[in-house]
C-alpha cells in the first residue's frame, strides 16, 4: 500500500455516496406521524459524545488487554498534535487513514460489532451528551428521521445509533470480502466535505427536503453538511465554528461546564486526530487475532 509520493486526492464524493449506500435503519420508526421530507444529522464526536468515540473504543481494547496502556498514551497524543497544530490537511488525513486501514485487514466484521457492542455499553454510554440526546429525541418525537454522520467506521456508527434509538449512521465505509476487512476503504475517509456529500446521497434516495433538515456539530471541519441543511446548530463549538455561527444567527448549545469547555484540545478531543485512536484500535486486534 502507498503512503506517500504522489499526493493523495479527496474524494468527498465517492466518499459521500459510499456512506450513503451503506446506510441502513438500525431502529424502528417511532409509532407517530411520519415526517417523510425533514430530518436530522448529528455529528458524533464532542456533538452526541464527549471525546472520539474510536477512541473510547481503543480504550475498551486496552481493558481487555489487547494492547497496553502506554500505547494508548502514545495514540491519544498522536490525536492532541492532531488537534492544536490544525493539520487536518488532505496528505495527513491520506497518510492517517491508509495507516489505520493496514492493519484492519483479515479482521473479522462482526467480531469488530461484537466488540462495539460491549464497549459502547462499558465505556461510550456515560458520554453521551444529554442535552444533544434530547434534541436528537425531539425530532423523533416530531416524526423525523435522526441519523449520525460519522468519520467513525460505519460499523461502530451503527452501533451507537441502534443503542440511542435513532434511525441510522453515515460513516466511513471499509471494504470487505466474505465479512471481512480487506484493508481498502470503499470511497474515502467521510470527513469534511466528504459528510455533506453523504448527506446530499442519503437526501436524494429518502427524497428528503434539505431545506426542511436539520444539521448539528461541534466541529468548523463539518461546515459544509452544516451549510446544506436548512437549519444549522453548533453543539459545544470549537472558536471557529462559533465565530461562523454567530455570524450567521445560528443557534448555538453549549453543554459543556467549567474545565469540560477547555479541555476541548486535548487528547479525547474529536477530529481527525482520532484516527489515532483507530489506529491503536486496529494494532490491538490484529494483535489478537493473530494470537488466537
């Protein structure tokens, strides 16, 4: 597989119609008044759930001593540098997906689902944002659908969709052969401009009105779904996406108190950086699969 040398091209399209093909109900309709045209897209990391989610999941691994704590640190930092120094440019999000894709290869995907499943009920549960979980439930209330639009594989996207009771997940598709991870990702990394093409596919198939939806994030990196949608919403903004939505009279929800709001830069901090999470992730069950 090739890191470097020829610079590697975005491609939020293929990215964005991957996510959407990929998506699937993962809970059943609420018994109200459907309303078919209008919906609801919720950022996962910092917006539903403090910190990366992929990193909560690396920690599950480490509980279970697939790796050791040290390599945590190490990751976790990786995702801190990540975050201060802003580089969450094209070559180093390649550079970080294509690591994090090498060693997923040969694994099981429903062993990945069992442990999401475990792990979401240990470790992500107690994270949830319960102010972001309330709206996402207004709008089920309402008869709209609510999905999740994720850089987080799509597997554990799912997971924490079904246990929420939301409609579905957008996330990073990874391709697999007879159910298992072939170590290529199906489109690329949805990240970005990658998130507003999903949700433009995923709009176009449920023959939703954008217009008529509604987008809520954390993160500046997710400006392009949050200007799609009729309505925006920053939840726990970084100074970026604050400043824009001010600006533009966007509502804004800050569920964080005290320390919580500036520890926002710091390793469980959400972003790309999480990726490093991942790649601790990925390390820990190659690790242990080739043991058993």
């Amino acid at each position: 597989m090739r890191l470097f040398g020829r610079r590697h091209q975005i491609e939020p399209e293929a990215a964005g119609e991957a996510a959407a093909r990929a998506a699937v109900t993962v809970a059943p309709a609420e018994p109200v008044e459907p309303d078919l045209e209008a919906a609801a897209f919720f950022d996962v990391d910092n917006t539903m759930m403090r910190g990366a989610s992929i990193y909560h999941f690396a920690r599950g691994l480490a509980t279970r001593g697939m790796f050791t704590t040290s390599d945590l640190l190490k990751f976790a930092v990786g995702q801190a540098v990540f975050r201060l120094r802003g580089s969450e440019n094209p070559d180093h999000i390649a550079v970080a997906r294509e690591t994090a894709l090498a060693f997923v290869a040969g694994t099981k995907v429903d062993d990945v689902v069992r442990l999401g499943e475990e792990i979401y009920d240990e470790v992500m549960a107690d994270r949830i944002w319960s102010g972001t979980r309330a709206l996402a439930q207004s709008h089920l209330d309402a008869g709209q659908r609510v999905w999740l639009v994720t850089a987080t594989p799509v597997e554990l996207a799912r997971v924490i969709a079904q246990r929420l009771g939301l409609t579905g997940a957008l996330g990073t598709v990874a391709e697999t052969g007879n159910g298992i991870y072939t170590g290529r990702l199906v489109g690329d990394l949805l990240h970005g401009p990658a998130k507003a093409e999903a949700v433009r596919a995923l709009a176009r198939r449920e023959g939703l009105d954008l217009t008529r939806c509604t987008a809520y994030s954390d993160s500046a990196n997710d400006l392009p779904m949050l200007s799609l949608v009729g309505q925006a919403v920053a939840i726990n903004p970084d100074s970026e996406l604050r400043e824009h939505a001010r600006k533009h009279d966007w509502p804004i929800k800050d569920f964080r108190t005290g320390r919580k709001a500036t520890l926002k830069a710091l390793p469980i901090a959400a972003g790309v950086g999480a990726i490093a999470g991942g790649v601790a992730a990925g390390m820990a069950l190659r690790r242990h699969y080739r043991r058993v």
